[in-house]
C-alpha cells in the first residue's frame, strides 16, 4: 500500500476520511499488467474533486504509484482513495488543504467469465437510497447505505442486490449499475438525486450508441422492471452480468444482445480511454 507515495499501512485517526467519509474513491481494473479505462477513472476522480472542492492529485504521480502498485502482476484490482486530509474544526473544512492519497493493489475476485453469458441471479434490497442530488453521481467514502443492503443476504447463489430510493424508483446496485432490456432499446435509470455514475456504464451507454441501439435514462419502477425483456448489470470489474432470475422470477439472459456485450467485454479491459 502506497500513502502519499510512501510504502505505509497506517494513516491518522484524524484523517477527515476515517473521521467523516469526506473523500472519494476508484476502483479499477488490472489486465494484462495495466490500469483498465484510466483516463475514465481519473476523469470522473477530478469531477468528483471539483464538486467536493478536494484538491485533485497530479494524474501522472498517482499512475506511477499504479503501476508501482501492479509490479509486473497481470490481473488484479488496483484502488485509489483521495481524503480531504486532516484538519479543520468539526465539520468545517480546513482552509488549507494536505489530501491523504492511498493506492494498493488486491487480488482479482471469484468471478467466472462464464456470467458474462450464462447470467446471475439477484434480489431487490430493503434498504432505501437517501435523495441527494448534490452528491449524485459521486463515488464517495459514504456507502453505508450498500454496507446494510449488502448485509441483507448471505446467500452464495445470489450476486447482487437492487437498490431503490425513497420514492421507490430503481436507481442501481449495491456495487453495479442497472440497465433494462425491451427488445431493441434500453432503459437505465436517471442519476440524478442519487446513486454512482459509474465508468462502466458510461461505456455501455457508448457501445450502445455506436451500435444503434436505443437507449434512455428516466425514472424506472419495479413495474417496468417486471415488464422488461431482460435486463444486466455492469461495473469496472464484471463488465456486463445479464440477469437470469430475480426474486424467482427467471429472465432470459439472451436478451441481452450479444454485440453490446463483446463491444463492453472488449474495450472494458484495456489500458485508455
């Protein structure tokens, strides 16, 4: 683990991160010994840094902490999490700004390439989104609301929870986004009072496009999901998991279409834009 650069695995109790979750966060893939859709990342890192007002690091150190992370491994997941740093009185900010930067490298987790096909089985979470539109998007320390819907199930059989917000629209996955399926055309829903604007699904949304298939984001209920032809999930490590069941009800994975799939299991896993 890297903290500012330096090999450390400790930082201080005061750290607005630890104390506050103020700070943001990646996670990002490692194919062949690189860091997968970089600039993507490290785009929506300064976005995030712009609206917290968190002073963004310079991109060419934090890649060479990457790559010092990776050392030669050829799979993995690389993490990086950006603080406010220390300091400040209570809530209130400091004026002057010392981010703490960490960067570490894990292991690549259980996933069988085979879902990316054969599909996934999930469930709907009880736990509801808050609204918040000034932290839409944003992939920030705070995921206590996924920690307690995650902590709905144990179930092995079962990969992954959909969340909905307070007004009962489907917004996305405890770690995934959500994207519905109606022959030709997809729905995903509006981010806009909450949930990750994630970097997979900024792909999809563009294979989608380059492949003239149409798609929408809106408001979506447990309605339109039951409705649905079928529907996937995607984030920077399973690419795209189409659903086979959800809460008993099966759902045909090959509805996903196979071109959209290949295009985001493609360009998903290289070094780039």
């Amino acid at each position: 683990m890297l903290i500012n650069g330096s090999s450390e695995s400790s930082i201080s109790v005061l750290d607005r991160g630890l104390q506050y979750g103020d700070g943001l966060f990646e996670t990002i893939a490692v194919a062949g010994g690189e860091p997968c859709l970089w600039q993507r990342h490290m785009r929506r890192l300064a976005q995030g840094c712009e609206r917290l007002n968190i002073e963004y690091p310079d991109s060419a150190t934090v890649l060479e902490e990457v790559y010092r992370e990776i050392q030669g491994r050829p799979q993995g997941v690389i993490k990086i999490i950006l603080t406010r740093g220390s300091g400040g009185r209570g809530y209130c900010p400091p004026e002057i700004q010392s981010p703490t930067r960490l960067v570490y490298f894990s292991e690549w987790p259980n996933y069988s390439e085979k879902l990316s096909r054969s599909g996934v089985r999930i469930r709907i979470c009880n736990i509801r989104l808050g609204q918040n539109p000034a932290l839409a998007g944003l992939k920030t320390l705070n995921r206590l609301e996924q920690v307690l819907a995650r902590a709905e199930w144990s179930n092995p059989e079962i990969a992954e929870g959909l969340m909905l917000d307070e007004k009962e629209n489907l917004v996305e996955g405890t770690m995934s986004n959500l994207f519905l399926v109606y022959g030709d055309c997809l729905a995903t829903p509006d981010l806009g009072s909450c949930g990750v604007s994630g970097i997979m699904r900024e792909l999809v949304m563009e294979q989608a496009k380059r492949l003239s298939l149409s798609l929408s984001e809106q408001n979506l209920t447990l309605r339109d999901l039951a409705s649905a032809d079928g529907l996937f999930l995607s984030n920077s490590l399973i690419g795209i998991w189409p659903v086979r069941e959800v809460e008993g009800r099966k759902i045909n994975p090959a509805a996903v279409p196979s071109p959209l799939i290949d295009a985001v299991m493609k360009y998903g896993f290289r070094f780039g834009t």
